[in-house]
C-alpha cells in the first residue's frame, strides 16, 4: 500500500516533512517519525509513526493519497461509501472490483487503485482538484534524477556515474511525467 515509513525516501517523503515542519532532506528518519508521531497524537489519528492514507487527507497532502488491496481506514470507507459497498473502512477484492469500474466509467485507466486522478472524480473528495491531481506527477526527470543518485530500482552492479538528468518539461503532460510514488520504489510489491 501506499504508506510512507522510516527508512524510505523520495519526494513524497520531502512534502511529508515539509508540512511537518522538519528538514524536509527526503529521507525518513528518526526526526520524521518523532514530528509525525506527535501530529497523529494531536490530531486523534494512530499513532504509528507510519504515513498513510488518513494521515495525508488528514494534513491536506491529498496528492499523495493512494489506496489499493490491503489497504484500510477512514479514507477506504469514504471511497466504499461513494461506490455504494458495504463501508467496513478494508480494501479487498471487492472495493478493487467497485473501482475498477468507476475507473472504465470515467475514462481513467483501470487499475483498481484510488489515487488523486480517481479519487478527484468522486463527489466526495471535493478538496482534490485539478492543480492536487497534477501535484500528484513529477517530471521523469526528477525520478531519474533521484534514481542515479539513489541507485534504486537498479542492481548494484548497475549503479555507475550518473547520468546528466534530463530537461524538466516544459507542461505537465502525462507522457513525460510518473505518479510521485514512482520516488519510491517496492512500494507496491
């Protein structure tokens, strides 16, 4: 799912740690959990020192929203509730299934995960609008930027010089951005 723990980093974990407040360096450390740790405590939300879902709704960070099978909480039953299921906050087969074909229904690719593209197209997430939902790409050369230094998503043996990164584009269109969560990469395995 996509949740954002001690030990990652990328850009998500530097907007994270800029609405919390701290140097915002976007890797995940022990200051990042301490600051979230105490936001969740403040805002009567778990207190795990895990960012996900309902704590970024929750902070405004709508554009790094994302759920899929596995994931639960107040965020899944809104969803649940717009799609007309059974609102028990848990995303199964079932929720992927109602997704799936709000996404076919609206023209969005289907891949019955909710993130701010789909989740802006329900009339329950009125606060995600069009300027959220492009805060939610990054250029591709901010990702491949962050991968040569970084190394992920390589083998260590694979990792040579960087490579110059490449001019950021122009507009925002879709084929020379990735969703922010492409910074991070197993996320999703």
């Amino acid at each position: 799912m996509a949740i954002l723990k001690k030990g990652m980093a990328g850009e998500p974990v530097r907007r994270l740690q800029t609405k919390l407040g701290v140097e915002a360096d976007a890797k995940f450390g022990p200051k990042t959990v301490e600051a979230l740790k105490a936001y969740q405590t403040k805002n009567g939300l778990k207190v795990d020192g895990i960012a996900g879902p309902d704590t970024f709704a929750h902070m405004g960070l709508y554009e790094l929203v994302l759920i899929k099978k596995g994931t639960s909480g107040e965020t899944v039953k809104k969803v649940q509730q717009e799609l007309g299921l059974t609102a028990d906050g848990k995303f199964g087969a079932a929720t992927e299934k109602a997704i799936k074909a709000f996404q076919e229904s609206n023209g969005l690719k289907a891949d019955g995960m909710a993130g701010p593209l789909t989740l802006s197209k329900m009339k329950t997430f009125k606060e995600i609008t069009p300027q959220v939902v492009s805060q939610s790409r990054v250029s591709t050369a901010i990702v491949d930027a962050w991968e040569a230094i970084t190394g992920s998503g390589k083998d260590e043996a694979e990792i040579t010089a960087p490579p110059a990164p490449k001019a950021p584009p122009k507009t925002a269109d879709v084929a020379s951005t990735r969703s922010i969560w492409e910074t991070i990469k197993g996320v999703f395995s």
